[in-house]
C-alpha cells in the first residue's frame, strides 16, 4: 500500500499536469469559442430539451424550470432575454415541408454545440478523426448529440420528480413536526445534484471523443468536473449579483452575461477533459483512439535560416 507521502505527490503531479495541458492546448481560446456558439445554439437547444420533456410535465412547467434555474445563475435579465429567445423560436411553418425543414434545422443548431465539444476534447486528448470516414462519422456524430440532448432531458426529469418528492416530505414533515430540522433534505437536494451534474459530464467523455476510455475513468474526471462546476456556479452567481459595473452597458449586459455563464461553464469542461485524460494515463487504462479516429502526430522540423545580404555571393 503506497505511503501517504506518495499519495500526495501522485495528487500533485496529476494537478500540475492538468494545468499544463491546460495552457499548452490554449483551452481559454477553444472555451471562448464554444462560448459564442453556445449564444446562438442555447435557444435551439433549450427548446428541444423543453419539448422532449414537456411531453412529461407540460412545455410552460418545463419553461418555467429553465427559467429559474437560469435567473439563479446569471440573473433575471440575462434569464429573461434567453425566454424571449426561446419564444421567437418557431418549430411551426406554412406548409410540411416548411415543418420539418425548421425541425431539422432546429436539431442541427442543439447539436451543432456537441460537435464543438467533441472536436474541442479530441483536441486535448490528442486524437483526429479520419478523414475517409467523413459521412460516416457525421451522422454518428448527430445521433451520439441527440441521445446528449435525451440523456440531458431524461436527468431534467428525474432531478424534477425527485426535487417534487423532496419538496413535499419536506412540507408534511414542517407540519407534522414543527420543531423538526430539514437541513438533512437539502443535504440530499445538494447530493442529487451532484450525482445528475456528473452523470452529465460522465456521458460527455465517455461518449462525444472518438476515443476508447473506461467508464471509471470518465466517472473520476466527471465528478472533479462536477465539484468544480458547482464551486465555480456559486462564485459566478455571486460575481454577477454584486458586480454593478455590469448594467453600465445597458441592453448588452444581458449578452455579456450569457457569455460569461457559457465561457466560464466552458472552461471547466474542458479542465474537466484535461483532468480525466492525466488521471486515465497515470491511474487508469489510458485512453485510445476508437475506429473512427487516429493520433495526432507532432513533430519538430528544424529550419535552416536563408544566408544573409552580407553572406551572399553576388559574383
């Protein structure tokens, strides 16, 4: 069993390598970059989730949700630009073909934000997909981000019935004991949070990168993710409720807003990837590139500089 002395050094060299990555592979740049896609694909993609789990719970209860998950966040003007956005984005057309030409672009902007984070991590994790696989790969790429859109959905719902269940112990136990302390409730609010975040961030690793990789690989690097997620939300939503600067820049804050949540949420997802490729290599079963996919090679070529004015023989 190693010695607690090495245990700490392990943990250590895995933290100073993940920082590395993180700045060798520019992840601010790709994080900026997914953060201005996410502007223009964050109402497709909340529509569809409002759609698939509104057959469930009713699309303005579905609504309603995103809008206070989102006013905690990153306050009620930037939550409310994003409703409007939502309600300005129309599935309906004049005819059916005009219907479904809207839903199929519809999808492909909720997807399209998949496909940024999947070459994003394949970028980190070192891995190209090939090239003689083109169609291929795309239409597995648009099903593997669908079944993300589901999977988010399917956590939506079972946080909601599981927060309805809560609410109502919580309110038959105040009456029944009045006394009582529920402090233990919100333990549990707090931990399936916890459990629904990772299990989100788990299925990002495990499924988007073209890349062979354990489940208790991408668990590891989901949770870290996680607990840094949900730290970094509460400073974030704490920044924008006393930062005043801010309203100085009137209508636009609201998108500065927008675009801070979705660099910051970008940022740590992709820490999150750099994490869990130093823990697969140094702890787990490292990672491999799938079928679909290769190693990028990098190699250093040495230039000769050209001879100078004064070195050249003019004769």
């Amino acid at each position: 069993m190693p010695s607690k002395k090495i245990y700490v050094k392990n943990i250590w060299e895995v933290i100073v390598a993940t920082f590395k990555g993180f700045r060798q592979d520019k992840v601010l740049k790709l994080s900026a970059s997914l953060a201005y896609y996410t502007v223009f694909a964050l109402p497709a993609l909340a529509l569809v989730l409002i759609s698939v789990t509104g057959i469930f719970f009713g699309e303005d209860a579905m609504s309603g949700i995103i809008y206070k998950e989102l006013h905690e966040l990153i306050g009620k003007n930037a939550a409310t630009q994003i409703q409007e956005a939502i309600k300005n984005t129309h599935l309906a057309g004049t005819s059916y073909a005009g219907t479904i030409l809207g839903v199929i672009t519809l999808l492909l902007s909720a997807t399209g934000i998949f496909g940024e984070i999947q070459d994003s991590i394949n970028r980190i994790w070192g891995l190209k997909a090939k090239p003689k696989r083109g169609i291929i790969k795309l239409l597995l790429n648009r099903i593997m981000s669908f079944s993300l859109i589901l999977s988010l959905g399917f956590a939506m719902l079972v946080s909601l019935i599981i927060n309805g269940i809560l609410a109502a112990l919580k309110e038959k136990l105040q009456v029944e004991f009045p006394g009582l302390n529920v402090n233990l409730l919100l333990l549990v609010d707090y931990a399936i949070q916890l459990i629904t975040i990772t299990y989100l961030f788990a299925i990002i690793f495990k499924i988007l990168p073209d890349a062979k990789i354990k489940w208790r690989d991408v668990t590891i690097g989901a949770l870290v993710t996680t607990l840094l997620f949900l730290v970094g939300k509460s400073l974030l939503a704490y920044f924008i409720a006393r930062n005043a600067s801010i309203e100085a820049y009137g209508a636009a804050g609201s998108i500065i807003l927008i675009l801070l949540w979705a660099y910051y949420s970008s940022a740590i997802l992709y820490l999150g990837a750099e994490f869990t490729q130093v823990y697969a290599k140094k702890f787990g079963s490292d990672i491999q590139p799938n079928k679909y996919a290769s190693w990028v090679e990098i190699q250093t070529v040495e230039v000769t500089a050209p001879p100078t004015e004064k070195g050249r023989n003019i004769n």
